[in-house]
C-alpha cells in the first residue's frame, strides 16, 4: 500500500475523486501526521499522569487525621520534611516541648519508626489548629512545602490565633515576598545559610582571613534583608518602580560591603589566629 498522498495522486489520474477534492485530504493528512506527535507528548506527560493520580485518589481512601494530645506551651510545627525536621529535632534536643503536623502519611510513618512524635493532618483545617493547641501555643512554624498550602495556614493562623507569634520557610524572594502579608515574627530563605556559608568559605579559600571573611558575610546578610524588607513593600505594585528599586539595593549592598572591606576592624584573639586563615595567608 502506497502513503496517502500516492493513493490521491492515483485516484485523481483515475478521475475516481477530483482535485477540488484531493487538495484538502491531502492538507487534511500533512497536518494529522504534524499534530499526532505532540498529541500522543501531551498525553504522556501531561494527561495519563493527571489520570493516574485519580486513580490513586480512588483507590486510596483519604487518611482520617490523627488523635492530638496538645502540650500547652508548645511549639507548633507544620511541615517535618527536610526543613521542618531540623528545626524540630534542634528544639526537641534543647528540651523544647513541640508538636508537630505533616500531610504525608509516609513521612509520618517514617519519622514514627525512628522515634520522633509527629500527627497526621491537615494543619490548614482549623479545628486541627485547635487540637494541636494553637490557643495555647508559644510559637507556630511554617514549614511546609507547598508554597500555596502554607499561605492557606498562615492566613488562617493569623486570622484565628492573631497572638501567636509565626515563623516562616520560604523558598526564594518571590514566596518571601508574599509571606510577609502574614506578619510574621521572622522569615527564613530556605537556601539562604547554606548559599551564605558557602560563599564564606569561597572568600577564605580565595585568601581572605577566616575572621573577615565572616564579617562580609553576615555584612551581607545584613544589607540583603534590609533591602528586601523594603523591596517587599513595593512587590507586586509597578513592576518598573519594584526592579529599579531591586536595582539599587543590589547596587547599594555592593556599595556597602567594599566599603567595609577596607575598614580596618580589632579582632579578638580567637579570630586572628592562624589556623583561621586560608593555608597561613592574608590578604593585604
């Protein structure tokens, strides 16, 4: 059997269809072999996924939330991913009483089995809030994933416990941004740290001292939540006011820390030791 085009030239010199005809079957057929590859892409990646998790959702009745036996004076934690549970485990190992809320029932489960105290459910729900002791709670700490969710319990933290001091995760400016419409007591950029602390152990291997190498981090640090606690003020208002304002605070921070790096600063002993410098350098 010949392709479709070679059939309609074949039934054309056959007079069996006219070429009035033919032209638009054979349109017809270029565009079907054009779309059907990305059809068959859209249903792969986008369809028989959506369709598979309907099927776990059938398939998988929706886990009742656990019993809570709230501890007053607690902290409150929703989210123990790999987030919320360094923050819990560095509490629970100061003597910190917490209690502690995660969707994911595997997670749970996990957690469970190495000993740490962790409840199902939905810390969105509010008399969930209320069984985990919200009203009489120290401190509530956002640290869930899901950008979205975590807005949903902040506002409803905020709306029903407006005393309870919040603390927040946030993944990047952007979330930081939005958060700050919560109130809280403090936000935390997940990879904030770690960025900052590797950058000071890039200026020491570099040749700065260990000693000013931590001063223009933290300097760092410093400038940089300044300059967002301003530019939050100013996001999603004109975009043109918001990135002239992220240019200059960008600009300024710069500014700031060459200044400082050219000061001259009294250390104590411990920070001009020479085992704290980058392989017995200095840096003039």
């Amino acid at each position: 059997m010949g392709t479709p085009q070679e059939l309609f030239s074949f039934a054309t010199t056959a007079g069996a269809l006219p070429s009035t005809i033919v032209r638009p079957l054979t349109a017809v057929v270029a565009l079907s072999m054009l779309v059907t590859p990305l059809v068959l892409m859209l249903y792969e990646r986008v369809l028989l996924p959506k369709m598979d998790e309907m099927d776990k959702e059938v398939a998988a009745p929706e886990r009742p939330a656990d019993e809570i036996h709230s501890k007053d004076g607690a902290v409150i934690i929703a989210g123990f991913g790999r987030f919320g549970q360094i923050v819990g485990r560095l509490l629970r190992a100061s003597g910190v009483p917490t209690t502690v809320l995660d969707l994911d029932p595997e997670i749970v489960e996990v957690l469970r089995r190495i000993g740490l105290e962790v409840h199902y459910g939905d810390a969105s729900r509010l008399d969930l809030l209320h069984a985990a002791g919200c009203a009489r709670a120290r401190l509530f700490i956002l640290a869930i994933d899901d950008h979205d969710k975590a807005m949903d319990i902040g506002h409803t933290v905020r709306k029903h416990f407006p005393d309870l001091p919040i603390l927040v995760r946030a993944r990047g400016r952007q979330e930081l941004y939005q958060m700050t419409k919560l109130e809280p007591l403090h936000i935390v950029r997940e990879t904030m740290g770690s960025a900052v602390d590797l950058g000071e152990k890039a200026l020491v291997a570099l040749g700065f001292r260990a000693h000013e190498a931590h001063r223009l981090a933290r300097g760092f640090v410093r400038h940089d939540e300044a300059a967002v606690a301003r530019l939050a003020k100013l996001y999603g208002q004109d975009s043109k006011l918001f990135f002239a304002a992220a240019r200059d605070a960008l600009a300024e921070t710069e500014r700031l820390l060459r200044e400082e790096s050219g000061r001259k600063f009294d250390h104590a002993d411990g920070w001009d030791n020479e085992s704290l410098r980058a392989d017995g350098s200095s840096r003039g």
